[in-house]
C-alpha cells in the first residue's frame, strides 16, 4: 500500500471488511444497506489516512456519465470585469464534485468551434458557452442538440432544450427611471443610448432592454427623456462629451442615466470642471457596478452585473438539462433572468428647488 495509486482493496484490507463494504460506505450507501455506523467510520477515516480516491473513470462509466463539464467564452478568462462568472460556474461544479474544463476563443468562431469539438470528443456530459457581453447569438453545430446553456447570451431564435441564463437588464432600466423619479427628477438625460426607443448600439442587447425599461416607467409617469446620446463605444470619452453638451444646453436638467460606468466617469469628469458637484447640482445612475463605481467621489449609484450568480446558475441549469434527458424529465428551456442588485452609493438626491 505505501506504492501507487491506494484502491479500495487497499482501504477494505485495512478497515477489515469486504471492499463491497467499503464501496457502500464510501459511495454514500451505507445507512441504506443498514452498515453500523461504526464500520461507516471505520472506513471513512481509514480511506482518508491512506489518502484513497475513487477511480473517476469507473465511477464515470457506471454513471454513464464523464464527471466533466465544459465552459467555452470569448473573452471571460482573460477579462478582469466578468472573471466571477468563472468563479461562480466552478464553485457550482466542484460542489457537485465534477470537473470543468474552461477554454476562451477569444472570439474566433474557428477557434470556438474547435474547442467545442475538443471538449465533445472528450465526452464531456455538457457544455456552458459563455459571453463577455450579452448578446444574441447562433447555436454552433454540435451543440445545438446540447445538453448547453448559453451563459449572457441568447439565441437567435428561441431553443426547446437549450436555456439561456442573463441579467435582468430590463427590470435594472425600469428600476433605475424609478430610482431618479422616486427622488423628485423630471429632467432625466440618457447618455450611452436613447431618447428613442431604437436609439441603442447594434447588437448590444443589454442597451436595447436597459433603455426599454427605462421609457416604460418614464411613459408611465407622463415624461420622455430631456435628452439622449447614443455611443456605439461606452467609454469614459463619450460621457464626457454628452454631458457637456448637456451642460450647455438651455435647461440642463437635474438627472443623468448612463448606460455603464465607464460613461459615468467621463460624466464626472464635464461635472467637475463646470465647477458642478454629484449629486448636488447633477445626479447620476448607471449600470454594471464596475470597480470605478465604488472609487467615484462621490460614490456611484449602479446596478450590479451579477457574473458569480450568472456562472452558477448556468451550470445548474446544465445539470438539470442532463438529469432531464436522463430521466425523461422536463428540461429547463427558455431564457432565466437574474436580478441586478442595486449598489446605491452618494451619486443621487432630490433636485435643487
């Protein structure tokens, strides 16, 4: 027993009982088979000095399952902004004690493809394909008769037994239009999309929904958007140059929603040298809860792109898929929606009388 790998022959020899025995016990069987307690722990403690692992491969083919799961993305590895997607999709499988294998493509459909016929040639039980951004997007060959999820994305068209999992984009622009008009604003500018309702960038799904909610819930208070900016790039540039226009404009208004906080820095920034302060003479929200939203002085008031609880859901989605076909059982399609937690900071107050 001191060489190679320990088996269970080895922990049965040394905790004196069948390796039958010692494969109920360790396999979670024993209380079912009525196997005393004090041999249950006998064995347990005697497989953890030796060091035993179970042989995955067997436990696998008696599963008829490979224990391995698959995580795909084009550029989530190696981004600092969606990284807990990562986490949260290998916390949700190491709690289930399976493996997965994550592969970035960095958004080369060839290489895409050629990772995904790598993990199925490797019979992983599914996939998660994963994006940076929200957006929608085909099923790639092979996979789209799964078991996958879509992790932040959609499909084009909508797929029996393939769920996507998503933020809540709609409900955080509807909670954001309520958040300014619940504070007394009606003077709201857009920065980033807007005033119409097609005015968002191509192919951005999370513009499109966030400005959506947010024309709902002014509509419902009788109001349209004072103003609106659409950029196709949301980066701290364009927030600068919108709310000097902004700012020059007759009436400038007492409120601005940015569509990320890349935007609502450059939006501090045409603040600060009109000599205006947040949320005194302007009040903001935005949208992701990036790290520079916490480090704004004052504090930005932003919806949080949940990615750990996104990362988990979608592999629990992907179980539930397989055990599904398994089973027979119903699978989980359609599109699963995730609230955005508000981070409410010191970016909004009740406008100027």
């Amino acid at each position: 027993m001191g060489r190679g790998r320990v088996t269970l022959a080895d922990v049965a020899l040394a905790a004196g009982v069948s390796s039958t025995t010692a494969s109920l016990v360790l396999s979670g069987r024993g209380d079912e088979l009525r196997i005393s307690d004090t041999v249950q722990h006998r064995v347990r403690e005697v497989s953890e000095s030796l060091g035993y692992r179970p042989n995955i491969l067997s436990v696998g083919l008696r599963r008829g399952s490979s224990l391995a799961l698959g995580f795909v993305s084009d550029t989530v590895a190696t981004s600092q902004l969606a990284g807990d997607l990562i986490k949260g999709a290998l916390e949700a499988a190491h709690e289930r004690g399976l493996m997965l294998f994550i592969a970035e493509s960095e958004g080369d459909p060839k290489v895409e493809r050629r990772l995904l016929n790598a993990l199925l040639d490797r019979q992983v039980d599914g996939v998660v394909l994963a994006s940076m951004f929200t957006q929608t997007r085909r099923l790639p060959s092979g996979l789209d008769h799964g078991p996958a999820v879509l992790l932040n994305a959609l499909p084009r068209e909508p797929h029996p037994t393939i769920p996507s999992v998503v933020p809540d984009e709609l409900e955080a622009g509807r909670a954001a239009a309520r958040l300014l008009l619940e504070a007394g604003h009606r003077s709201i500018h857009l920065v980033g999309a807007g005033p119409r309702r097609e005015d968002t960038p191509p192919g951005t799904v999370a513009g499109r929904e966030r400005l959506q909610g947010i024309l709902e819930v002014l509509a419902d208070a009788g109001l349209e958007p004072t103003s609106g900016y659409l950029h196709e790039d949301w980066l701290p540039q364009h927030g600068w140059a919108a709310t000097q226009r902004i700012l020059a404009a007759d009436g400038a208004g007492s409120a601005i929603i940015t569509f990320n906080d890349r935007l609502a820095f450059g939006a501090y920034q045409a603040l600060h040298e009109a000599g205006l302060r947040v949320p005194q003479d302007m009040s903001l929200v935005s949208f992701d809860d990036a790290p520079v939203a916490e480090w704004l002085r004052p504090g930005l008031t932003t919806f949080a792109i949940p990615h750990y609880d996104l990362g988990h859901r979608a592999v629990e989605l992907l179980l539930e898929t397989i055990a599904a076909r398994r089973d027979g059982g119903p699978a989980p399609a359609g599109v699963h929606r995730l609230p955005m937690p508000l981070r409410a900071r010191e970016s909004v107050a009740p406008p100027r009388s």
